[in-house]
C-alpha cells in the first residue's frame, strides 16, 4: 500500500491499495495525479486533488514492462521542486508575487495551460524505458532500449529537453525529453552507475558509481567526462545538485557524505 500524510498533524489522509508486490518509486505529478512504480511490473496513477472519495482515486494503471519497475522521472519535477527560483538569482516582493512565478514558471515548463502535457519515464530491470504521458492515456509514447543490463535511476534536465539513465552496465545514456529519441551513450564508469543529476540550467550532468566516483559530463561535448572526482573510498548510492546550482552532494558505502563545489 501507499500512505498519504498530512505533515501538519501527523495524520494519514489516504490509504492507496492495488499494486500486488512492493512500490519501488512514487512521484508527485503537478496536474493532481501520483504515480507509482512497483516488482509487480505496473505504474499505478493516483488521483490526488478533491473532495471525499476523488483523493485516492484510481485514475488509470500503466502497463508494458516484462519485470520490474525501478525508477520514475517526471518532465516537471524540477519545476515542482524549486517554484518561482532557477540557476539566476531572484527574489520577490511578497509570497503572492512568488507564487504567481512560480505557476508561470509552470505552466511554460511544467505541463500547466500553455506547456506541453506532462511526461514520465520508467525505468526496469527488463533494460528498458518507457516513456508516457500518464494524465492523457495509459499508451506508451516510446519504448527505449539499448541499456544490456537493469536500469537503476532515471532524471529529467531542468528544462525538459533530455533525461538521463543510468544502468547496471557502466552506462548513462541521454534521451529527447520529449519525442524519447536516443542522443548519447557516456562511458569512462567501471562499474554499475546508480544515480544521475542534472546542473540547473541543464548544461551539465553529474553520475555516481559503483566504482567510487563521481563524474561530471557536458553535454556540449558528451563523449568524455569533463571531470572524475575520486575522494570516496566505496560505492556511491546517493546524488544530487542543489537548487541554486552551486553544489553537488554525494553519499557512500564508506559512510561518508561530501559536498563538492561547482
């Protein structure tokens, strides 16, 4: 099952039941929907927004992976995730002004009113990708492969052109946000890559490793890492830039967790 939770009191607001194994990801979609990714091979889309019985909702369930189901990235999560801010300095005369910039920024990037429809990729250990459009249709958009082992995360550019792939065989791979075309494969890892993540203004993208490092890509010029950066001592299992696009965090095996400077 999945527990929704009010924060403020503490209180679960819904129960969601209908996947038959266990939930491997959950995304906040920006148009009221959930999704969820479970091993029994389905993505489950979970209406989110209303009155009474509407929270909860079953809207429709995605089928087409042969196993399951590891990772989710949604075309508006990073939107979702910094509101009014992006990799410029900004700031605001009032909470009201901040909000109306952020539901612009939205609806140009996101999948709001003049935005192109909201999109999700998945990720499996059958190798491959699909990418779909949960809030129009439960049919696929493209299914992607070219990965020869399991896919371990998935993330979207800021932006939305591009998303990324990481894999248990050494690659990262780079997609078309939107059409799901296949655009570069970034090798230089010597072992399974478990996290992606993306630069703020969607220029660079950073990947953690099996191997203990971390590597910095251009997509400018892809074919090589523009950096290795080798202060672990074990594998790395977590990632991430941060909002303002200065920093890039790091977690490993080795128990450590490091910031690197941008």
């Amino acid at each position: 099952t999945i527990k929704i939770w009010n924060v403020r009191t503490f209180r679960c607001e819904v129960s969601l039941s209908g996947h038959t194994d266990s939930v491997e990801a959950i995304r906040w979609g920006g148009v009221g929907l959930l999704y969820s990714a479970s091993r029994d091979r389905t993505i489950k889309v979970w209406g989110v927004e209303g009155e009474g019985n509407q929270v909860g909702k079953l809207v429709r369930t995605l089928s087409g992976h042969g196993h399951r189901i590891n990772a989710l990235a949604l075309s508006c999560e990073h939107v979702c995730r910094t509101g009014p801010f992006d990799h410029r300095p900004r700031t605001f005369a009032s909470p009201e002004e901040a909000q109306a910039a952020a539901q612009e920024r939205y609806d140009t990037m996101g999948g709001g009113q003049s935005a192109e429809v909201e999109r999700l990729v998945s990720g499996s250990d059958d190798y491959t990708l699909i990418l779909w459009t949960p809030s129009e249709s439960k049919q696929p958009v493209a299914r992607l492969t070219g990965h020869q082992q399991a896919v371990n995360d998935i993330a979207f550019s800021p932006d939305g052109r591009y998303f990324a792939s990481a894999a248990f065989d050494k690659k990262v791979k780079v997609w078309d946000g939107r059409t799901g075309a296949f655009i570069a494969t970034l090798t230089g890892h010597v072992g399974a890559v478990y996290k992606v993540a993306w630069s703020m203004d969607s220029r660079l993208l950073v990947s953690a490793s099996k191997d203990s490092t971390i590597k910095l890509w251009d997509m400018a010029e892809p074919k090589h890492a523009k950096h290795t950066l080798p202060g672990h001592a074990d594998e790395v299992y977590a990632l991430d830039w941060s909002p303002d696009g200065t920093q890039v965090a790091s977690g490993s095996k080795d128990r450590t967790i490091k910031v690197w400077r941008n």
